[in-house]
C-alpha cells in the first residue's frame, strides 16, 4: 500500500520534524496537537520552493481528519497513559487499511497496540533527533504486527528518503538505543573516575569511532 497522506500526533520536536520530512518527500501532511501551533519552520538543503513543502502541511486540534490518513504517526509525550488514550481515539476513527505507528523511544509497542482492535496494523516507527537531519528510522514489529504492515512501514521509510532498520522483536530500547545507552552509561563512568574528560572523550569518538557528534 502506498502512503499518500500522513496523520502526525503531536506537534512537537519530533512530530514537526517528521512531518516536515513526510512533506519533503511530496506526502501530504496533517498535524495534530492540543493547541494549534506551526512552529515548524526548519529551512533544510532542499530543492523544492519552501512553501510548497509547507503548503503540503496541515495543522488540527482534533482527530476527525485521521480518516483521511494511509498512516498514522503518533508523536505525543513519552506517556503511557496518554499514549494509550490517544490510540483508543484513533482507533475509533481511522481508516480500516491505515497503519498506526508511534514514534515512542521506550514503551512496549504491543501495550499500545493491545489497546486498539487492529493490533496487526499497529507497529513502532522511531525517528532519531533531529528528524530532518538523521537518516535511520526504526521499523519495530510488536507482537501482533502483520507481515504487509511491516512491509509497508518499511516502503514508507524509503518513500521519505530515509533508511529503514528492521527490528523484528519487540525489546526494551529497540535497537540503536539499547546499544547507545550503555556506552553512555560507560562513558560517564570514565569521567566520573577521571579516566578522561567529556572533551577528549567525545574527540576520542569522533575520530577513532566515526561518532559525528562524540557521546556527551
Ligand atoms: N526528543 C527526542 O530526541 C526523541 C527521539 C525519538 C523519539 N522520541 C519520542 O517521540 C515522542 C515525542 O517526543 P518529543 O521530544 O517530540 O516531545 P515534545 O514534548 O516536543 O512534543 C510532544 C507534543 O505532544 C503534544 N501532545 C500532548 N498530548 C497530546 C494529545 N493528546 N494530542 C495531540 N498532541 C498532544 C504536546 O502538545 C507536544 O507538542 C515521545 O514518545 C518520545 O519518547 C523523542
């Protein structure tokens, strides 16, 4: 199934990132938080005329449009709760084919797709900061995810000009964090014990490891 229009949840650092991609690929976008905000405005090395990626943007404060949507993004904050009322709620409304994917770094997928009666179309699509700028997307499977959903999520990731990393199970940090955050961990080990400092570390990285940004 191609994706020809998007439904972002949450309006904020990382849903106006990921809208802004979906619309520089030529998807059109609509936006939704709990106050209508268009702070988006990023101005990326692009060919196309800015406002005509933007004019591919919607914004809404309420769900009715996600039956417009092949694709569902929920972006709201790292919440449990929250995360599963807003499914309960997109649910209700979205079209019987959409996939409904979130963008969460931590909670279990298969919690929030338990909450919904289309478990096998829900899965995990998780965008690094700054969405714009980094190229790997995460395509988790939860438990129940459909083979054709995980092929379509994956298609879509292409679709926007990223790379899709396929995680095919469901585990605590996915795959990038779970490597990431104990090498964070180690690291301020090493400056707490004052093995060396964030500077030398973060260079040590740079330059011995690729790491562009070093770890702090
Ligand atoms: N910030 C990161 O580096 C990063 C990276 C990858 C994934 N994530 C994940 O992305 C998600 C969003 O993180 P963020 O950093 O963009 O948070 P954020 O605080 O910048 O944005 C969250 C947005 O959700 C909106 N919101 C809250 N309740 C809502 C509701 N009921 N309906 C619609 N919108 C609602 C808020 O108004 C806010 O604009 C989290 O699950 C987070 O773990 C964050």
């Amino acid at each position: 199934m191609e994706i020809k229009k998007v439904f972002v949840v949450g309006a904020g650092l990382m849903g106006g990132g990921i809208a802004q991609v979906c619309a520089q690929a030529g998807i059109d976008v609509i936006l939704n938080d709990v106050w209508s905000v268009g702070k988006f405005i990023e101005k990326g090395k692009v060919q196309e005329d800015l406002e005509q990626i933007m004019s591919r943007i919607e914004s809404t404060v309420d769900y009715e449009r996600v039956t417009e949507a092949g694709l569902v993004i929920e972006a709201v904050f790292e919440n449990l709760e929250l995360k599963q009322k807003v499914f309960r709620e997109i649910d209700g409304l979205a079209r019987k084919d959409a996939v409904i994917a979130t963008n969460t770094s931590a909670i279990p997928i298969s919690e929030l797709a338990s909450v919904t009666a289309r478990p096998e179309r829900v899965l995990g699509l998780h965008f690094f900061s700054p969405a714009p700028m980094m190229q790997a997307v995460e395509v988790i499977r939860g438990i129940a995810t459909s083979d054709s959903v995980f092929a379509t999520a994956k298609a879509f990731v292409l679709q926007i000009g990223k790379e899709p990393i396929m995680v095919n199970r469901d585990v605590a940090g996915f795959v990038i964090n779970r490597i990431n955050f104990p090498s964070a961990i180690e690291a301020m080990r090493l400056v707490e014990q004052g093995v060396a400092t964030v500077k030398e570390i973060d260079k040590g990285l740079r330059l011995g490891s690729g790491r562009k940004m070093g770890i702090f």
